[in-house]
C-alpha cells in the first residue's frame, strides 16, 4: 500500500488549482438515473470515491462515456451519463460498504423505477451515520421500506407523492436523496430543516436544468413540485470548498503565500472568519483567493462544528492542526459525528498537546511539531496529519494513504509544485 513522506518546514509559495467538490460530484452522478437523458457533468475531480460511484451506475446498467478533460485550464473530468429506462435497481453490498455515498441511489432509482434493493452501509470510522431519516422521509412519500439482509428494500407501487417533510437533524444526505425522489413524485414536497450545504444547492441546480421545479435552493426549506419527466443536461460541479479550505490552512501552516484559483471565497465563509481571526490574510480574487501569513506567530481560536453555513465538520481536522501549532489555548467541539477525534493520538504523536473531553477538545499550542510515522482512519485525519508533516520538523511518513486518495486529487503533486518536500511511496 502506498505512503507519503514529508520533509516539513518549506513555506509554500505558488499557485494550487482547486478540483471539482467530491461531495456534489457523488450526488450529481446518482441524479442522471432520474432521466433516460444524457447528463453531462464537467470538473468532476479525479478520485477514487468518483471512481466508485462510476462503478456502481455502471453494474446498474448506466452507459457513461468518458470524454477527457474539460479544456479551458482546468483539469476536471467529463462524464457523459445515461441511463436507460431498463436498468438493475439493486445495489451490492460490495459496492456500498466501500463506499456510504452509494445509498444516494436509492432515492433516484425508487423515483423513476418505483423499486430499489441498496445495501445498509453500516457505520464507519467517524460515527454510526445511519440512514433512518433517509427511510423515515421516503416512507412519507408514500414508499413501503422493508429491511432484510442487511438490504433496504424499498417500493412504491402507487408511485411517490408529495409530502411535507420536517427532517428532525439537518443532514446532507438525506436531504439530497429526499430531493431527487421528489422531483418525480406527484404533487408538491417541502422539505423543511433541510441542509444548505453548497453541494446540496449544486444538486439542486442540476435538477432544474433537468426539468426539476424547486423553489428555495440553498434556503432551509426546499419546495419541489414534482413533474412527470425528467430529461439530460450539461453542468459543471461546484469547486470543492474543503479541498479549498484545506489548502488555505496550508499556506497558513507553513508561512506560506498560496493562490487558490478555481474556488470562490463565500464557499469557504465560516472557515476563513477562523482563518483570519488567526491571523491569517486572505483577499478575493477573480479566479479564486490569496492565503498567506506573514505577520508573525499564529494565535488559537475556538471553533464549533455546525451545518453550514457553520464551520464544516471536514475542515474540523484541519483546523486542529494548525490550532496545535498557534499561540494559546484553543476549544474545538464536534457537534456533528460522535467520533471525530481519531486524528487526535496520531497528531500527539507528532508533539501536539490536546485533550479530548467528551465533544470538545482542548489543544494548547506547542512552538513546533515533530515529524513521525502516522496512521490515518479516515479522509480528513489524512490529510491533516499532511498538512502536521507539512510543518513538522523532520520526516514524516503517512501510512493507509488510500483514504487520502479519496477525497484530495494529485495532494502531493499540488503540494511539491508550492516547494513542499513531499513524495509518494508506491509498493
Ligand atoms: C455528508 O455526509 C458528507 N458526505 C460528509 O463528508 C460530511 O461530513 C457530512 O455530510 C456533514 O457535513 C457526502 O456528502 C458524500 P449527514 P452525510 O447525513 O450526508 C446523522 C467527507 O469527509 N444522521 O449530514 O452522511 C449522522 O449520523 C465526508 O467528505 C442520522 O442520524 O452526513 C450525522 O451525525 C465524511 N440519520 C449527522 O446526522 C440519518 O438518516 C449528519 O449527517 C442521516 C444522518
């Protein structure tokens, strides 16, 4: 299994094009099974998760065509998606435990083939993340939901009708499944206590170039009147605001200078307010935003998981690392997963000085960290014991890199292009 070796302590200076959002990318896919049109979506980032729900259309039955690079500077990938109007509606559990974003098919496949089979995914190493609001939601919509064999089966022999919704905690993907089922159902859906992340709003979006009527796209309370048919469309996926945020803490990390082109600043809103109450510069720019820190030593700050437009979960990691090496004591409170610390061991490991109590963790900063082999559970303890080796003195080496591999595109290569001292051991 590959590893990445890191020499620490390189300022990054230079340009780092920002990939496609991973986390609109998977949703989009799953939405071309509402049509036997073809959808075309563009700056699809090239990852494994992408990969994976590539996969899982394709044993559906859905055609896609890989057409190459967008053009036009960025290196986004295009897939053409199709699916016919005879497609298989089960999703295997090898597919879906390799993977939780398959279970965004269900809502989809239920809509326009009124059955489908998907696999329970099971918890994971940041929570049990079950999918009941998912089912209890779907059920209103008229659907019958049984689970046997570690399977949801899930059918609606009338078809799906419009309810009123109230989800009882905002959760992304059960807003998004609720979504697509609901633009094929009979009569109107609200949605209330929805998510408006921007990956849900990206889904949205794509939805109306579909043919979706929605009203209230990236408010809490999304209101579809369903239509009979959908049909294809082009559309280009939202630039990845963790990847954003990511690279940001690593200009910050490092005393560095980045350019990040390709990503809008209001999408990283709640992170940068941490980011500059930090210390940290960041200005707009046409193509993107500047990050740099050249006044001095960091300064902690306390940061409260929230949905957005709070401060995201996925940057919670990142944002520890660079709070292990700011002045002062900093509180960090993971409000969303129940077990979203197990990057905490690896960066003490590394010198940091933090305590978890319950949902909080108190992290007092230390001068300088102290490069070592590391482990990773999941995608953001990945890369935030990167961007720990990034500023580390010494080497260290990131074991179980296929994590990272699914959810940050060419990491190391945009890293070493800024001079960090970076490389990936291939075995
Ligand atoms: C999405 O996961 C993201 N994944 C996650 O990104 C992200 O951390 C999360 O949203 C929160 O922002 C994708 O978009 C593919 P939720 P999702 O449903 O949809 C509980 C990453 O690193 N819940 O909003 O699975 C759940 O356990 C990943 O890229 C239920 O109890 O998250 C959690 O505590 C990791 N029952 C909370 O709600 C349900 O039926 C929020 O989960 C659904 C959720």
């Amino acid at each position: 299994m590959d590893s990445i070796r890191i020499r620490g302590g390189q300022p990054l200076t230079g340009s780092i094009h920002i990939s496609g959002a991973k986390n609109a990318a998977l949703p989009l896919m799953a939405a071309s099974l509402l049509t036997d049109g073809e959808l075309t979506l563009s700056n699809l980032p090239h990852l494994v998760d992408v990969s994976t729900m590539a996969h899982l259309l394709a044993e559906l039955g859905v055609d896609i065509s890989m057409n190459g690079d967008a053009g036009g500077g960025h290196t986004g990938r295009v897939f053409g998606l199709k699916a016919k109007d005879t497609l298989d509606t089960t999703a295997p559990y090898d597919l879906v435990r390799k993977m939780r974003a398959s279970v965004l098919v269900l809502g989809p496949l239920l809509a326009r083939f009124g059955h489908a089979r998907v696999s329970l995914p099971g918890g994971c190493a940041i929570g049990t993340r079950p999918v009941d609001f998912h089912l209890k939601a779907l059920a209103q919509l008229g659907a019958d939901i049984e689970l046997s064999e570690g399977y949801v089966e899930a059918s609606t022999p009338k078809g799906l009708t419009g309810a009123h919704i109230v989800f009882p905690m905002v959760t992304v993907g059960g807003t998004e499944n609720l979504l697509m089922a609901a633009t094929l159902a009979e009569g109107e859906t609200v949605l209330a206590n929805a998510a408006r992340e921007p990956e849900v709003a990206d889904l949205a979006n794509c939805l109306v170039a579909m043919g979706a009527e929605i009203e209230g796209i990236g408010s809490d309370t999304l209101k579809i009147q369903g239509v009979q048919k959908l049909h294809g469309a082009d559309y280009a996926v939202v630039p990845d605001r963790i990847e954003t945020g990511s690279y940001a803490v690593a200009a910050a990390i490092t005393g560095g200078d980045l350019h990040l082109t390709g990503t809008r600043l209001e999408l990283i809103d709640a992170v940068a307010e941490i980011l500059v109450q930090a210390g940290v510069e960041i200005s707009e720019m046409d193509d993107g935003m500047r990050v740099s820190r050249a006044n001095g030593p960091l300064q902690g700050a306390d940061v409260m998981t929230e949905p957005y437009p709070g401060f995201p979960t996925d940057m919670q990691a990142q944002m520890m690392v660079l709070m292990a090496v700011a002045d002062g004591a900093s509180m960090i409170t993971e409000t969303i997963f129940e077990n979203r610390f197990m990057h905490v061991p690896e960066l003490c490991r590394m010198g940091a000085n933090i305590n978890v109590h319950g949902a909080s963790a108190i992290i007092r900063g230390v001068e300088r960290l102290s490069g070592a082999p590391v482990m990773a559970t999941d995608l953001r303890a990945s890369i935030s014991l990167i961007l720990a080796g990034l500023a580390a003195e010494g080497e260290t080496i990131l074991n179980r890199v296929y994590h990272l591999d699914r959810g940050y595109e060419r990491v190391e290569d945009k890293l070493a292009a800024c001079g960090a001292d970076i490389e990936r051991i291939r075995e």
